[in-house]
C-alpha cells in the first residue's frame, strides 16, 4: 500500500485553498469507527466483569481501569508519536483496543479480563493525543477551533452510536458480541488512519540550526518541555485541570440529584440524554465562534453558564426545574469543553517542535482533573450533603472561568480577540 502524499503544515495556508470537507474521511472517521468501538463496550464491562465473578465494587474498578489506563499513559502517548509520528501512532492505538478488546471476549479470568480494559484505556490515551497532535499540524489555524471541534463532536457522536449497535449485537448474539463490534470498529478506525496523509516536519526554528561541524540541537523531551513551558502549565493548565474536573463531575451531578428528588429512573435517564443532546448540538457553531471571534467568547461562558446551573440544581424540586438545570449544563458544556476548547488551547499554546509532548503533559492534567473532581464530589457528599458538593462544583467552574478570563491571551492565532 502506498502511502499517501505528505500534507503540508504551513501556517500561512491561505484560507481559500483549505476545507474540512476534503480531510473529513481520513481525520474525522477513525474518530467515529473509534467512538462506536469504545461507546459499544463500555456499558458491557461492568456486566461481563459480574458474569465473571466480581463484586459490585470489583465491577466498578475494573470499568475505572479504562479511565487509571489513559491517565497513566498521556505521557508514553507523547514518546510514541513523537518516535512513530501521528499516522502511525493512530494505527498503533487501533490496533492495541483491539487486542484489548480481543482478550475481554477470550478469556475467563477476571484478572486478564481487567487487563484487557486497561490496555483500552491505555490506546484512549495515544490516540486522542496523536489525533490532537495531527490536527493542530495539519489545519490552518484560522480552522484549528472548527476542526478541533468537530473532531471531539464526532468522537462523541460514535460514542452515541455505539451502545445502540451494541444492544443490537447483545439481543442476538450474546453479551461477547459487543466486544466483537468494538473490534470491527476500532479495527476499522486504525486501517481508516494508515491512510491519513503524512506530515511535513517544519524547518528547525530560528536559532535552533546546527551550525556547520557542529550536532544538531537535543530533540525535545518531556523535562524540557516541563522547564519551557512551565508558565503555560502553571497557568491555563490549572485552569483546564479546573474545567474538567467540572466537566467530570457534570455526569454524576444530574442523575445523582435527580435521585435525591425521588425521580424515576426512566425520567432521570431522560433528563441526562437531553442534556447530552444539547450538548452534542453546539459543538461546531461555538468552534466557528472561537476561530471568528476569540477563545474566551467561548471559554468564559461556558465556565459561567455551567457554575451557575450547578449552583441552582440544589434549588430544584422537581423534574421541570431540574431540566432546565440539566439543559443549562449541557449547553454550557457543549460550547466549551464540547466544542474542543481544551484541544484548542493546547494546540495554541503548543510548540511546532516537541508538541507531541506538550500536549502530552496537557492531556495529563486534564485527565487529573477529570479524575479528582469526581473524587472531590463525593467526598463533599459524604461528608457534608449531595447540594454542598454540587455547589462547591459550581464554584470550581467560576474559578476556572476567572483564570481563563485573566491567562487565555486577548491575541488568539490568526485573528484579534
């Protein structure tokens, strides 16, 4: 098979020669064959784990496994697609859930069962990483909001996608067969991604060429990364560990609360799929706004919108009050961390050279946060109440919104704030 024809990382790409239509196959349908994969099984593993014996809090362990897998791998993400490069590192992670995927039918063993959802979460990591990474090279960056925005939203809309498929597959062929069309999908989403064009490596910055007789300059690493960049990470990345902590806890907030007010299950599983529905709507137009406008007309907001829709959802009594709530959450999701707002400031804010790494440590610190706000949740409920710590969510998004107000630059790429 030959390989396809290098794209060119030009940021100075005129905006007349570019469209997202003419690279949507190859950058956004590995995106969809990898989000049906994953969203095919992941309501299966805490059931295939019960069937093999584990406990409910076992069961809960094993399905955290895919989220501990990605967290632990953002950095090794890095190494692997600044070694193989995004194409090849798309085609690694495809094929690495597979084999995961592949062990969780053939085995009966809890223990290698667990393994085979870690070995998920492990290619969630350098996928998302390498696709990011791809993306912010490949697009002009008068687009980069827009496609990096698009790509999340498809990634969502195989998540979508999937647990219908899968309870297709289940009724007729068994609980395995779920697995089975996670594999045909993220099979398919690596050999869709061998035929993503190459990259043109940029020129060696100003400054940075070897004179003659002397070696080339040290590669980046993850420790000089660290040491360059510190002031970003010590800035906006706290800000984006804020925002997906918010973004995290946002998922147990509504079906929580709705059981606090003795709701149905059915109706509470209504409200969270609404909210999930607006979520999914904005995506696109609040990425054109980013280009067009700025990052913080979207940023801002959406912090805004969701600390107070948070900070009101203890205030609720019923099922129309909580919707409204959930709605607000939703929209507020959807235009900010929905819309790709955390890929597009790392992709901003990362450098041409060693950006693989950049957005590695990026990553990590937002998948801290997409971890310890869950974890601050439900601490806060145990200890103090359930609406405490919905408010002390909501109070976490009105501080990532002030930081991002103070630190995203009012000169975003290609265009005035």
């Amino acid at each position: 098979m030959s390989s396809p024809p290098a794209v060119s990382t030009s940021s100075s790409t005129p905006q007349a020669s570019f469209s997202l239509w003419r690279i949507a196959v190859p950058a956004f349908g590995p995106s969809l064959l990898f989000g049906i994969g994953e969203g095919a099984i992941l309501p299966i593993v805490p059931l295939t784990a019960r069937e093999l014996g584990a406990s409910v809090p076992m069961a809960a362990l094993v399905m955290a496994l895919i989220g501990i897998g990605s967290l632990l791998n953002n950095i090794p993400a890095s190494m692997i697609t600044m070694r193989w490069g995004e194409r090849w590192a798309i085609v690694a992670a495809g094929a690495w859930s597979a084999l995961g995927m592949a062990l969780c039918v053939w085995t009966s063993h809890l223990g290698l069962f667990a393994l085979g959802c870690f070995m998920v979460g492990m290619s969630q990591a350098v996928y998302n990483l390498a696709r990011q990474s791809y993306m912010s090279e490949a697009v002009p960056v008068e687009y980069r909001a827009r496609a990096l925005s698009t790509l999340g939203g498809v990634m969502r809309i195989g998540m979508f996608i999937g647990p219908f498929l899968a309870a297709g597959a289940v009724h007729f062929f068994g609980l395995m067969a779920a697995y089975v069309l996670g594999i045909v999908a993220v099979a398919g989403a690596a050999i869709l991604g061998a035929r993503i064009p190459d990259l043109e490596l940029p020129p060696a910055p100003p400054g940075q060429a070897a004179p003659p007789g002397q070696a080339a300059p040290a590669r980046p690493t993850i420790v000089s990364t660290l040491r360059d960049h510190r002031r970003v990470f010590l800035t906006l990345g706290i800000a984006v560990t804020l925002v997906s902590a918010v973004r995290a806890s946002r998922q147990a907030v509504i079906p929580l609360w709705a059981d606090h007010l003795a709701l149905a299950p059915s109706v509470a599983s209504l409200i969270y799929g609404m909210a999930g529905g607006i979520d999914m709507l904005v995506f696109y137009p609040a990425g054109k706004v980013m280009d067009q406008k700025g990052r913080r007309w979207v940023a801002v907001p959406s912090m805004l919108i969701m600390g107070l829709a948070m900070l009101l959802m203890p205030l609720t009594t019923g099922a129309a009050t909580l919707l409204v709530a959930a709605l607000a959450i939703g929209f507020g999701n959807g235009i900010g961390i929905g819309s790709g707002m955390i890929m597009t400031l790392g992709a901003d804010h990362s450098p041409r050279h060693g950006r693989a790494h950049f957005l590695g440590v990026w990553r990590l610190m937002s998948d801290i946060g997409a971890s310890c706000g869950p974890a601050l949740l439900s601490f806060l409920a145990g200890s103090l109440s359930l609406a405490a710590g919905i408010a002390v969510t909501g109070g976490l998004a009105f501080a990532a919104a002030g930081v991002l107000a103070h630190w995203i630059p009012r000169r975003t790429p290609g265009h005035e704030a």
